[in-house]
C-alpha cells in the first residue's frame, strides 16, 4: 500500500512541556489504524499537530507525498485531513443541518448538496432530527453529527479522537460499525484514538501505542495481543 499520512520526527510542546516527542507514524491509503495509550500518553496531541491545531516544534507531517507541516488547519482540511474532536464540540444552538453546513465550508463547489445526502444515508438518525438544535441530541446522535459534520469536506484522511467516550454500550458498537463502514464503503482512510482498546484492536489493520508522549509499540492486533505486558504497561485501566 502507498503511504497517505507519513510523520517523521514529530515533536510538539505546550510552552516548556514536550507532549510528543520524536514520534514517527504511517497510515497507508484505506487503512483503519489505531493510536492507543493511557491518559496523557499524547495521542490528542498528536491528531492536533496533524490537524494543525498544535504546531509541531520539530519533525515532518506528510499527507499524500506532500509536505503539510507548517500549513494552517484551513489549508490541511483542504487537502483532505478532518478531525473530529474528543468531546465533539458542536454548535449546540445551531440545527443539524447547519452544524453540517459549517463542516462543508472549506470544501465549497460542485456536488455539495449530493455529498449531504449520501451522509445522511448513512446517518439516517440525523435526518430525522435536520432541524432540531444539536443541543438536544442524544450522546450518540452528536456523535454521529460530529463525525458527518468532519465528512462534509470530503476527506480522504479522517482523524477521531475518542469516538466512543461516554457512549452507552450499545451505541460504541454503532459507532465502530460507520467507522468501518466509512473505510469499507466510502474509502475514507482513519487514524483512531480510542480508549476502548478491545474494540479498537478488533476494528483496525494496525495499532501504535504510546507512552509518555513517546511511541513504543506498534503492529498489527495480534502481534499486540502477544506482546508481554502491553495493557498494564502501556494502556492502564482503560484497557480492562
């Protein structure tokens, strides 16, 4: 497979705290792969030095054979990288619809509108409910508006961070159904922070794990599940 995200070296810091620290990564075209690790590993971190909400204080980010390292979030959402953020930060006053609307903002032109009803096709629950303020949705419908609204500009690289945090059950198991589905039926390539780790390693090709703000393992599901010590170690309790 050919290499759609390629990070090298990547460092990022808040102030004086190095929160990533010489962390390289690959997702190739149509892979599902997952960045795993305990609380304050560095995963968030790394999705927004991608994304381009952090800025990267060394290293390289390259999407698609170019360089996006110093590019703003605008012009990296152009190029094809969304993020759904953790805690879906929706427009709680704003509807459904036009939470979507503002998705579909850097990605304007030709085929709009049909883009929006082959999402609403496969988030049925948010054609129900077009017009009520994303305020009153349940767990799980914001969360599948938060991940329709990041598919509005037609990425070829979508980026979530704890799609599943604070979801019942029942609706983690939807939740990891459209991500496959996402890659399987739309060829959207995912890189997934998930605390959910049993459910993420039986969705995705491939896995990092991060510890510290440093990247230790990596492999497929299996080769993780073999290795020695990897939940107490590396993952901590979110791993039970």
């Amino acid at each position: 497979m050919a290499a759609l995200l390629e990070v090298r070296g990547l460092q990022a810091r808040y102030g004086p705290i190095v929160a990533v620290r010489d962390a390289d990564l690959r997702v190739d075209e149509g892979e599902i792969v997952a960045l795993l690790g305990a609380n304050g590993a560095g995963k968030t971190t790394t999705l927004s030095a991608i994304a381009g909400l952090v800025r990267a204080s060394a290293g390289s980010i390259g999407f698609g054979g170019e360089e996006v390292t110093r590019l703003s979030p605008e012009r990296i959402v152009r190029k094809g990288i969304s993020l759904t953020p953790e805690g879906r930060r929706l427009f709680t006053s704003l509807t459904v619809a036009e939470n979507l609307a503002l998705g579909g903002v850097a990605r304007r032109g030709n085929g709009t509108a049909e883009h929006r009803e082959r999402l609403l096709d496969l988030f049925p629950v948010l054609r129900q409910r077009l017009d009520a303020p994303a305020g009153t949705l349940s767990g799980g419908e914001a969360q599948q508006l938060a991940i329709a609204r990041s598919l509005m500009s037609r990425p070829r690289l979508l980026l979530l961070d704890e799609p599943t945090l604070g979801l019942a059950p029942n609706l983690v198991t939807v939740v990891f159904e459209l991500v496959g589905r996402l890659r399987d039926e739309e060829g959207v390539t995912v890189l997934l922070v998930e605390q959910n780790v049993h459910r993420a390693l039986e969705l995705c090709d491939r896995a990092y794990v991060m510890r510290t703000g440093v990247i230790e393992l990596e492999g497929t599901p299996e080769e993780l599940r073999r290795t020695s010590g990897v939940e107490d170690s590396y993952l901590g309790v979110a791993a039970r």
